[in-house]
C-alpha cells in the first residue's frame, strides 16, 4: 500500500490551486515529461540516508524521497552490473539475449548489445525526444556495439565496467587503458570522473532547457564501485598495483564517495529548477546492483554477485511534480526492467510490439493510488549455480548446491528455511523456475559460439540480413 504523510502548506497551496481551476493536482499534465535516470554503481539498499544510513547524510538524493515516492521492495534485474544494464534498456529479462549472459561483460569482450534490439532511449528518440548517456555504458565495445548505435543522440562517459577516478583508466596508473569517451571520441580531462559526470550532466540539462525538447538524459555514475578513492585521494590511484584493489578502501573512503555524488545530483537538481523545467521532469535515482565491500544492505544479508537478497535488493526513489504524493512509500515490488514500460508510459510512447516487454508499467501504483500487485520475479547467476524465484512474499533460492524457501517479507534476513515446513509450495516454486529457465537463452556455461562470428550470431538471432 503506498502509503503519504501530511500535506506540506506548499504542497496544500498546489491542490487547492488545481481544484479551483478544475484540474486534479494528481492529474495535471502540460507536456511530455523530461526523463533524469540517475543509477549508482554496487550501492547497497540501506547506503541511503532515507534508508537507514548511519555514518553520512545524502541530502540532495534523500530529496527525492521527501518530494516523491520511495521503493520498499525494489530489485535489480541482476547481482552484477552489465547484466542489470541490459534488462534495463531493453525491459526484458536479461537472459533472453546473448548479451545477457555476460554477468558482467569482461574488458575486450566480443558481445554486446546488438543495435538491431529497440532500446529505451532509441523509443523515446522515435517519439521526438533528445537521448543523452552520461557515465557507464558496459554493454559492448567499438566497433559492433555502442551508446551511439542504441538509441542515444549523444554520450559522454566510459565503455567498459570501472574506471580509476582520477586516470581514467582500466588499468592500473601506468598502462595505457584510458576509456574516457566524447561520442566516438577518446577524450583526457583530468579532474575526479564522478565531478566531471555532474559537469556535463548540468551542461546538457541546461542545452535541453533552452532548446525545449523533450529530453532522456541517463546519468550513471560509476560511484560507489571500486577502486575506492574520494574526491582527495589521487595518490591513491597512483599506489593501486591491481584494479582488484584487495586492500583499498575504507569507511571513510566509501562515505566520500557516496556523498560526493549526492552533491553532483543536487547540482543536477538545481539545473533542473535553473532551467525552470523542474516541475515537468521525472527523476529516477537506483542502483544496478546489491553493495560490495563497504555497502550497508540491512536489514538483508548477501552482496554482489548473491541472490540473497542483499545481492538485489537496491535504493529506488521516483519524483514527477504534480503526479506523485511528496513523501509517499511503495510496497509495490518492482525490477530494474519495469523502468522501459513505465518511462514509456509517461511518455507517451509505445513499445515495439516484435519484442515483447517482461517489465511492468508502474505508473497505475505509484500515480493513481492502485494497491500493489503479486508478481512472479525470477534470477540466475552462473556463479555458485545460483537460482531464484520471489513469488508474492515467497523466495526460492539455490546456491552452491543448497536449497531454501524462504518468507522475505517476515523473514528479510532469509535465515528459516521452510523447505521442509512447507514441501508443496516448496516443490511448486523449484518447477515454476525450471519451466521459466526453459523459455530463456541457455546459461553461458552451455552455450557454444559455434563457428558463426559474432555479428552473424548476431544477425542469425535477430533474423537480420547481413550484408
């Protein structure tokens, strides 16, 4: 149920205005929306302020709950980034394309997201708005795969799955692994890279504000993902011998980061309110994944790479002025792949009939009041042969050859196996996955590249001609 808290006096002002001029306050509409997604990089659930965190305060982020809607029970697509990234552009589970089972692409990985496959942004494009990508692509590389050859007009930012905040390399200081892009462009701009995101961020917001197009601006940092350095530690990037980055890292370190980004989404905020184009933008802020080394995932156990549901379980926070009770919760259980159908929505556009959506609209719950719907969510992981299944408030879980049922909603931590309690439902859930896993691509571990090259693999998928 989403729930509200009392009406601030402004918020009280605005509804008494539109129902004087006979307009809904929850209905008003003037214009296509701009849509801001803002995704962190391996934040854990509870790294929030607004969701529990104790050591810091993110105040800019922490506005957008104040102001909109915050997610009780949201997940990623996956326990791992690329694999997330490409649920969420294409709103379909991952594992439908070869892509997918990448968890995550590796550098120099000959698969990528295949340009043919219809995007969020390349939808949005088709319906008359401006694209941009700024930050993390990690969906393939030069020259088959790109930002710029699925749906975006224009990227700044890096190709791959890290980068050392100050070099600007994959690598390690002394090598030459520099993946900072301007378009097709390698670019060197010294400053941190998580200042520089918010940089070009304000700058196009403010290029989008003055030219009156509707906009799909992505900014995805790559903050808090490792190597762990704050905005003053340059020399540590210089000392990092490995990007494994075994021994780096500390509390202190983990709360510069975090925090530094939420002074960049505040900067993008204001450009939002400089550009007067505030109250007819949606601001989205989530992660890709469950937090790594220093995240805070309670009340959950697991990280990164589990489907525990530390592993998936992530922030989620949705603001759109004039259609969204300021301060609200939702208990709506919700996936990285609902962001296409329901970014879509908003927006008017429609999705390409040819490749059906897995995601679902979210607009009914969290803009017309509709109670939570039960949804059928399912994951694997090729590590520790991991398998999941959430069904209303029921879990399945397999790893490492174990077994479990579990009650997340009375039992978060995922500490009693009811398995043995509850053997129907139990033996009901492991054949409802299997009979899923048998409508998806084969796991990577059974699948053969076969004597096709890969944009012939590609095109073969895709019933595509090559020339």
């Amino acid at each position: 149920m989403q729930k509200s808290p009392l009406l601030t006096r402004r918020e009280m002002l605005a509804a008494a205005a539109a129902l004087s001029s006979g307009t809904a306050w929850t209905q008003r509409r003037e214009a296509r929306p701009n849509i801001v997604y803002i995704m962190a990089d391996d934040m854990g659930y509870a790294d929030l302020s607004c969701y529990g965190r104790r050591e810091y305060k993110t105040p800019n982020i922490d506005s957008l709950a104040l102001r909109g809607v915050k997610f009780l029970q949201a997940y990623a697509n996956s326990a791992v980034c690329s694999a997330t990234r490409t649920a969420l552009i294409t709103g379909r589970y991952q594992y439908r394309l070869r892509v997918g089972l990448e968890e995550p692409i590796q550098y120099q990985s000959k698969y990528g997201l295949p340009p043919e496959h219809p995007t969020l942004p390349s939808l949005l494009k088709k319906a008359g708005y401006g694209t941009t990508l700024v930050g993390k692509w990690h969906l393939g590389g030069l020259p088959d795969f790109g930002p710029l050859k699925s749906g975006y007009d224009h990227f700044w930012g890096f190709r791959w799955g890290a980068l050392d905040y100050f070099t600007h390399k994959y690598g390690i200081a002394s090598t030459d692994t520099d993946d900072l892009w301007d378009g097709g462009v390698k670019i060197h701009q010294a400053c941190y890279l998580t200042d520089l995101m918010g940089d070009r961020a304000v700058e196009v917001i403010g290029d989008y504000a003055k030219s009156g197009q509707p906009f799909l601006l992505s900014l995805h940092f790559n903050a808090p993902h490792w190597p762990w350095e704050g905005p003053g530690d340059e020399a540590e990037s210089q000392r990092i011998k490995a990007m494994v980055d075994h021994d780096g890292g500390s509390m202190k370190t983990y709360a510069a980061m975090v925090t530094r980004m939420d002074t960049q989404v505040g900067r993008v905020l204001k450009a939002l309110s400089d550009g007067k184009i505030a109250n007819n933008t949606i601001v989205v802020f989530t992660s890709d994944n469950g937090g790594e080394r220093f995240a805070d995932t309670w009340p959950f156990s697991g990280k990164k790479t589990e489907l525990l549901e530390g592993g998936m379980r992530i922030p989620a926070l949705f603001r759109w002025p004039g259609h969204i009770r300021a301060g609200s919760t939702t208990d709506q259980v919700a996936i990285s792949m609902d962001w296409m159908p329901t970014l879509l929505a908003a927006a008017g556009a429609a999705p390409n009939p040819a490749f059906p959506l897995d995601g679902m609209n979210l607009l009914p719950q969290l803009t017309q009041g509709i109670a939570p719907v039960s949804r059928r969510l399912y994951w694997r992981y090729h590590f520790n042969e991991q398998r999941a299944l959430r069904d209303g408030d029921m879990k399945y879980l397999k790893i490492a050859g174990n077994e479990f049922l579990f009650n997340v909603a009375d039992d978060p931590l995922e500490r009693a196996n009811l398995k043995d309690r509850r053997p129907d439902m139990f033996k009901q859930m492991q054949q409802a996955w299997e009979e899923w896993n048998t409508t998806m691509l084969p796991d990577r571990n059974d699948v053969s590249s076969g004597p096709l090259g890969y944009a012939d693999e590609v095109a073969d998928h895709f019933g595509v001609q090559r020339k």
